[in-house]
C-alpha cells in the first residue's frame, strides 16, 4: 500500500469511529425516552380502557362528576402513542 492509501484509510477510520460514538450517544438518548413515554402510555391506556369498560356505580359517578376525565387521559394516551413510534 502506499503511503496516500494509508492515510486515507487512518481518516476513514477516525471518521467511522467518531460516527460510531454519535450513534450510540443517539441511541441511549432515545431509549431513555422511550422508557420516559412507553411506561406512562401503557398505565394511562390501562386506566382508560378500565373506566370505560367499569360499569361500577362508582365510576359511573365519577364520569357524572368529571366527564372530562376520561377524555384528558384519552388525549394524553394518544399523544404518548405518537410520540412512541
């Protein structure tokens, strides 16, 4: 190999390895959100589905009281389930 080949590849590898350090900065980044936003998902879809499926008198007072609870946590499941993907 010649000396320029040397070179060349010495800089590809210094690039590749600054690249591979990026990535996976990135990664632990995102999978630290993903857990910040996929555990709040699933325990809100979780109470929501149970109060709207519950035909408890207790929870039908709750939704007499605060119709609007529901709906909140409705809005707050689907925002989390697009920020998820």
């Amino acid at each position: 190999m010649t000396e320029e080949q040397v070179e060349m590849l010495q800089a590809m590898e210094t690039r590749l390895t600054i690249s591979q350090r990026g990535h996976y900065a990135t990664c632990s980044f995102f999978l630290t959100i993903h857990y910040w936003v996929g555990i709040p998902l699933i325990i809100i879809t979780t109470v929501v589905t149970a109060l709207s499926s519950s035909e408890t008198s207790s929870t039908l007072d709750v939704f007499i009281q605060f119709p609007w609870i529901a709906t909140v946590l409705g809005v707050f499941s689907t925002i989390f389930a697009s920020l998820q993907v």
